[in-house]
C-alpha cells in the first residue's frame, strides 16, 4: 500500500505547525471547560511509558488557590532573595494570576526504578505534555509551558505536597489568545538531523 499525505496526514502537519508558544499574560478567558480539559488530560495519557509505571502527574491550580500560589512565589523569592522590595514580590504573586487554565508538570525522577532511567521519565513527560499542548492547539486555544527557579523551591515542594522522589518540572498555561503573534520561524531540518557516517557541515 502507497502511502500518501492523505487529509489526516495533512491536518497533522498543519496543527504541529499551528502550534505557537503564547505567552500567559496573553492567555484570558474562557478556558476549556471540563470536558474539553478531559480530551487533553486524554491525549496526555496516549504518551509513550516504559511498562506503564506513569512516572508524571499534573496538578491542577483553580482559581481559588491563586491567591496561595502566590503567596508560595513570593516565598520562593524571598528565599532567593530575603531583600527582595514589595514591588518584585508583588510581580512574583502576580504570576499565580495569568491563564485560566493552570496546571504543574511534576515528574518522579528519583527512586529505585532502574530500569526507567530518569531522563526516559522526563521524555514520557514531554510527549505527554506536547500530546495536551497540541490538542489544546486543536480546539483554538493557545497554550504555554513555564518555568523559573521558583519551581525548586522548598515553598513551592511545600505548597504542591510533592513527595521525595518528585520534583516540579514546569507549569502549563491554556486559554483563550487574546493577541494573536506570529512566532519565529522553525528551524530548518539540516540543523537537527543527520544520516549516520555521513559529513556534517
């Protein structure tokens, strides 16, 4: 069987390349609603995972616990930086407050589970993460992942309850785009792939 760029092959290639990093503070309502959040927590759960040990979960962030998100980001400044003024603390809080759709990436990247080394956990991660930002691309959202060194902080370890062999990875923004940008260019396929014994330039 020949295969050909049917129109499920086509539609693929242009909601990868539709797929454009939206910054949160672009992000405004409305979210997907729940059964919407239920097809991308969905393609999440298609990602590849060496003997299902599912060594990712998501945390989801409503909005009633913005306001001690942000109160964790000002901590996690403070003790970064215990001089930090009232307007830097005010901008770290602040963060809590962008997406309507918020959700923290935590990975299991300790423990004895030798033969899921760390790094194949934290590539299931990315596959799911990119299988939930794209069907978010899907249903016209726009998305973003984040990060920051608030992420390894003991406030934020605290606030999110994450167990010893779990670490924060990123949070991941979903909403609605309130100002459309073009993004830069892809990077052209030369400068990522190479065929085995043959010169690079």
């Amino acid at each position: 069987m020949a295969h050909t760029e049917t129109d499920t092959v086509m539609w693929a290639d242009a909601l990868m390349q539709s797929r454009r990093t939206v910054l949160p503070k672009r992000l405004v309502g409305p979210g997907p609603d729940a059964h919407q959040q239920g097809l991308m927590l969905r393609a999440a759960a298609a990602a590849p995972d060496h003997g299902q040990r599912l060594p990712w979960r998501f945390v989801e962030v409503p909005a009633s616990e913005r306001g001690r998100l942000g109160d964790a980001f000002a901590q996690a400044l403070l003790e970064r930086d215990p001089h930090a003024n009232a307007r830097e603390l005010a901008q770290a809080r602040e963060k809590a407050l962008r997406a309507p759709w918020l959700l923290l990436a935590v990975c299991r990247t300790r423990g004895d589970d030798p033969e899921v080394p760390p790094a194949e956990r934290l590539i299931s991660l990315g596959c799911a993460t990119q299988n939930l930002l794209l069907m978010a691309s899907a249903m016209g959202f726009g998305s973003a992942i984040t990060s920051g060194k608030a992420l390894s902080s003991a406030s934020l370890r605290q606030f999110f309850s994450l167990h010893e062999q779990e670490d924060a990875q990123c949070f991941i923004n979903v909403g609605t785009v309130s100002e459309a940008r073009s993004g830069p260019p892809r990077p052209d396929i030369g400068r990522f792939f190479q065929v085995l014994g043959t010169p690079t330039t």
